[in-house]
C-alpha cells in the first residue's frame, strides 16, 4: 500500500483540530475585557493597513486574500494555521514570567483523557507500529530539586509516517498517547517509537499558501508533553532530537536548544534519551 492511499486529507484534519480545540482547549480559557479587545484588536489591524501600505496591496491581492481566509475557515485550518505561525509568540511572551522546564506551543493535537499508565510503561501503539524504538526515562522535580511524587507526563506524538491518532482516520484511537504517572520519587520510563518529521498536510490552504510563498511545510520530529502536578504549574513543551532535519528551520518556530534530546542507541535497536523536568510552583 502506498502512503497515499492512507493519507489523511488536511480537510479531514483541520475538522478534527477544530472539533479538538471546542471540546477541550487547555490554557487560555478566561474572561477578555472589551477594554482589552479593542486595545488589541486595534493594534492588529494597524499591522494589516500598514503591511497594505508598505506593500502597496492591490484589489486582485485583497480578494485573493479573502477567499483564502474563507478556505482556512472552511477547512477548520484555522487551529493549525494559527499554531503553526503564531502560536510561538504567544508562548515567547508567556514564558518570560516562567520558571523551571522551558514550554513549547500546544500546537493543534492535544487530546485530553488519554489511558494512564505506570511509571515505567510502553505507549499505546499498533503490534507492527513502525520506526525506532525509543526509551525516555527521567525525573520530575521541584525549583528546589526535590523529586516530585506521581506527577504525570501527558504524551503525544507523531508516528513513524508523521501523522498524529485522532487526526488521521487510518490510526487506532488512543495511538501514542498516554498518561505516564511518575513513581514515588518522581522518576519514569516511557517506551515508544522515534516519531518522523511533520509535514503541513500540502492540500490544504495552510499547505498552499506554504507552497505559494515558497516556504517549506516541516516540522522537525518532535515529542510533545504536558507535565502536571498538583500545588505546580503545569508544563507544555516538546522534545526534539539532537541533530534532527528541520530542527533548525522549524517552519513552527517552536524549537528551544534547551529542549533537545540526545538519544543514544542502547545496542538492542532501541535508542535511550533522559529528561529531568522542573515545575515551579502554582502562581508564582
Ligand atoms: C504539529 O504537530 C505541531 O506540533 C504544531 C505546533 C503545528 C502543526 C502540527
Ligand atoms: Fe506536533
């Protein structure tokens, strides 16, 4: 069988990422004062007229422009439009008050309720799934150092192929995600497969504003995870691989160098990475 025989479309995606973020959005639910809206709302627009200035934009590009916002919507891309390139300054901006592991953008994947699992656990996967097994083990602790007891680890990630369970209707429910529930001293062990690099699906507008501006739609291989322990602020981030394509191109711009995983090959065929998180406190 071909890959494209089994390739998600980006339509079938987008609608997912759309349905995903209605039923379940992570952080960022909240009251926005009207104050705050038209604050923002006004410097936004500004962008736009000036950008139309500086470029001399014409009715032909102003229409142009208009029929594709009217694809994104709709292909519900506007999940993975807005994640892919603006998601990352929104998390630059949060970051600067953080302390502890570095964050990374959500991006348009998460799925919450995924199965818990022990301290030392294997990633729901298909008896054949494909790609290099991948081991990684850690330590979850406080600003302080101390190990923080049952903290969890919410995983998800690509398949060897680069597409995500949930989103592409040829993957089993559930497929590598998982809820990692740390040990007494916080430590875990979580097997899975070397996830690919991900592409932008090409034949949406996302893709083809991408491929029209001759950009390239990758993003390097990459973990993603939320960690979570009560009285801490939970973590979203991801783990890239050392030495990775496209990890210094992220077409998402969501790479940190201090979220870099080097995975060594363990002998057995299996690659083994370590990872220690830090949550700070709640509220600080
Ligand atoms: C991804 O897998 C991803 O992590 C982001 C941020 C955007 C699109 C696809
Ligand atoms: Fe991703």
């Amino acid at each position: 069988m071909t890959t494209t025989q089994h390739s998600p479309t980006a339509a079938a995606s987008g609608a997912s990422a759309t349905e995903a973020f209605r039923t379940a959005r992570g952080d960022g639910e909240g009251q926005v004062t009207s104050e705050r809206i038209a604050d923002v709302v006004q410097a936004v627009l500004a962008g736009v007229h000036e950008a139309i200035r500086a470029k001399q934009v014409s009715y032909a590009e102003f229409q142009a422009a208009k029929q594709w916002l009217i694809e994104v919507g709709e292909g519900g891309e506007w999940p993975l439009f807005l994640d892919v390139f603006v998601e990352h300054v929104v998390e630059e901006v949060t970051a600067q008050r953080q302390h502890g592991t570095k964050g990374s953008i959500l991006g348009p994947y998460y799925l919450p309720d995924q199965r818990k699992l022990p301290s030392v656990a294997t990633l729901p996967m298909r008896p054949d799934e494909k790609g290099t097994p991948l081991a990684l083990s850690g330590q979850v602790r406080d600003l302080e150092g101390n190990p923080i007891p049952g903290a969890e680890l919410d995983i998800w990630h690509a398949d060897d192929d680069g597409y995500y369970s949930g989103f592409a209707p040829h993957l089993p429910e559930g497929n590598l995600r998982g809820v990692v529930v740390a040990d007494g001293d916080g430590r875990f062990e979580v097997t899975t497969v070397k996830p690919a690099p991900y592409q932008i699906p090409t034949d949406g507008p996302t893709g083809k504003l991408i491929e029209a501006a001759g950009w390239h739609p990758w993003r390097p291989a990459h973990l993603h995870l939320i960690v979570r322990a009560s009285g801490h602020r939970q973590i979203t981030t991801q783990l890239y691989f050392e030495g990775g394509e496209w990890l210094e191109d992220d077409v998402a711009q969501a790479t940190k160098p201090e979220l870099v995983l080097n995975p060594r090959p363990d002998g057995e065929g299996k690659l083994r990475a370590e990872y220690d998180f830090v949550l700070e406190p709640h509220d600080s």
